[in-house]
C-alpha cells in the first residue's frame, strides 16, 4: 500500500473513532467558565457553601467558576434547570435538601425527577437546624415550649423561607412529635423569614446554624435547642430537641451535583477536587465555624445519601399531611 493512501486511511480512521467520541472527550475538560448554580439569594447558607467551593476550584481546574443564583419555589426552578442542562460539566449545582429532595416532592412534583434526573458529585456537608425563638418569649426550654403550645393552639407561629422548605418541614414534624398545633407563616427565603421572627412579627423558626447564630450572638434571638441528635461540641450547654422529642433530627445538607449522564470522568475529577478543598485549612475552619459535618466520601457514597433523604421527608409529608 503507497505510504500516503496509508497516512490518508490512519488519518481518516482516527477522525471517524473521535467523531465517534461525546463532545466532551473530544477536548479536554475544562475548557470554558463552570456555572454553578445555587437556588437561593446571595447571603444564605447555600450561596455561602457554594462561593467556598468556587473560589477554590478556578486554581485546580484552571477555568473560572461562576456561581449563579436562580431563585424561586423553594429552590426547584433552580434544580429544573439543571436537570434539563447538558451533561457536559459546564452546569453544575449546589444541590441542597430543600431544592433536591423536600421541593420536589412538594412544590415541584412532576417537573423534573430528584433521583433519575441528577448525578450526585459529592457531599459537602451538612448542618444541623436550631430551634430560636423571639426573647419576648420566657421558654426555660423545649417541654416548657410544648406545654404553652398545648394550652394555646395555633397561637406559636414559625417561620419559614417557603412552603417544602426544610424550615416548614422541621416545624411540622416537630408539631407531629410533640402533638401540638403551631401556625405555619412562609417567607420568600430565610433573610425575610428572620428579620419577621427578630422584629416579633412571629415566635419561632428552625433555621440553620450559619443563620441562626450571629442573630444568637447578638442577642436578637433566643437559642433553646438544637435538631441534631446530640448537642453540639460547641454548645454544649444547648439541648437537644431529641431530648425531649427522641429520634427527632432536622438537618440542612450541600452537595455538588449535576444534570443525569453526567461522564463519570468529569463526575470522579470534581469529587476528588471537591475532597481535596474541604481539607484546606481555612475551608475546613469555615465549615467548623457553621458546626458543619464534613463529607469525604464518594458520589455512590452521596447518592445513597440523597436517596435515603428523599425517603425520610417523604414520610414526614405524607404523616404530617403536608401540602404546597
């Protein structure tokens, strides 16, 4: 065979296998800015999660990472978008429990699939729900709380950052523990929701601890427990509800996530890089400083995770006959 009709058919050959290829194994990955979008306004928890990570993975992937904030329905308009993104790594999110396990089974149901239509990256952390209430209230703690709500039904009312929220849910499943009847008023989003408790407009809230306790600290709010099933190494003076309540446990969770058929390539090099900044020091003391519980763990590892949450708040809104 003459040497170029063999350079014309490697040449051919080679071209075909790599029209054969994704579009994203055609180049490498990455090559232009990464969104990351986040379902809530700029100055929560999940902005605040997602902005730790993305001012840390522009020096390891060597691309601009862009957080954009797509608000709405308890952070679902957000996730729809995702799910109907391309999978090529260019749009990922903040995945959060109110936007990709409670809010789509609430607000959203139907519009897109919390399971199927996702590929879970990695864990980031987690953070335990604090029950606050106004200091007009006298409340020595969560029994005295039960009986005032007992005597007066539907006079405490809650907070929330929205209906499907992890704020509405935690109110419900602890009206649902303690047997008690307390008036659900929902806000467009946490900062609205506090500043409603702070100026007495409402009793209580469960929030997390990112929000709750500069509000704590300077003494606009009263911190009678905590949802996680112990107390807290750094309020060890703070009970826990489940003291009272037994097997009560609330918690917000961040996680990196993209649309489904996202190629495991692209999914295994953003865990390790994700993995990789939770142990730097200053990100590390940041989460510590939010009471945050680490993730180091796998996507598998995550999606487990995910799915075990949909279930659980699954059952808290058909037990509590929750609606949107």
């Amino acid at each position: 065979m003459p040497k170029t009709r063999r350079q014309f058919l490697t040449a051919t050959g080679a071209l075909a296998a790599v029209a054969g290829l994704p579009s994203w194994a055609q180049s490498k990955w990455p090559e232009k800015p990464i969104k990351i979008l986040v379902g809530f306004p700029p100055g929560g928890g999940a902005d605040a999660m997602a902005r730790l990570v993305a001012a840390k993975l522009p020096e390891r992937l060597g691309q601009a990472v862009i957080v954009d904030n797509r608000t709405g329905a308890t952070g679902t308009i957000c996730s729809e978008l995702v799910a109907k993104a391309p999978p090529d790594g260019y749009t990922l999110q903040l995945a959060h429990i109110n936007s990709n396990a409670i809010g789509p089974q609430l607000v959203a149901k139907g519009r897109f699939d919390p399971i199927n239509d996702f590929t879970p990256i990695a864990l980031i952390g987690i953070t335990p729900q604090m029950l606050c209430h106004h200091p007009k209230h006298k409340f020595a703690d969560v029994k005295a709380l039960i009986a005032y709500a007992k005597a007066n039904p539907e006079k405490l009312s809650y907070a929330s950052s929205g209906v499907g929220s992890i704020q509405h849910i935690a109110g419900e499943a602890f009206a649902l523990a303690a047997d008690v009847k307390l008036l659900h008023v929902p806000f467009k989003g946490t900062g609205e929701a506090l500043s409603a408790l702070i100026s007495g407009d409402v009793d209580l809230t469960f929030s997390s601890t990112g929000s709750a306790v500069p509000q704590v600290s300077a003494g606009k709010l009263t911190l009678l427990a905590v949802c996680s099933p112990k107390r807290l190494p750094n309020l060890p003076k703070v009970p826990a509800v489940a003291e009272t309540l037994p097997g009560y446990e609330i918690a917000t969770w961040y996680g990196l996530a993209g649309p489904a058929k996202l190629p495991r390539e692209i999914v295994m090099r953003l865990n390790s890089e994700v993995q990789a900044i939770l142990k730097q020091p200053d990100v590390a003391k940041r989460l510590q400083d939010l009471d945050a519980e680490v993730s180091s763990g796998s996507p598998e590892s995550f999606a487990a995770f995910w799915k075990k949450e949909i279930q659980k708040y699954g059952k808290i809104i058909a037990d509590a006959k929750i609606q949107a």
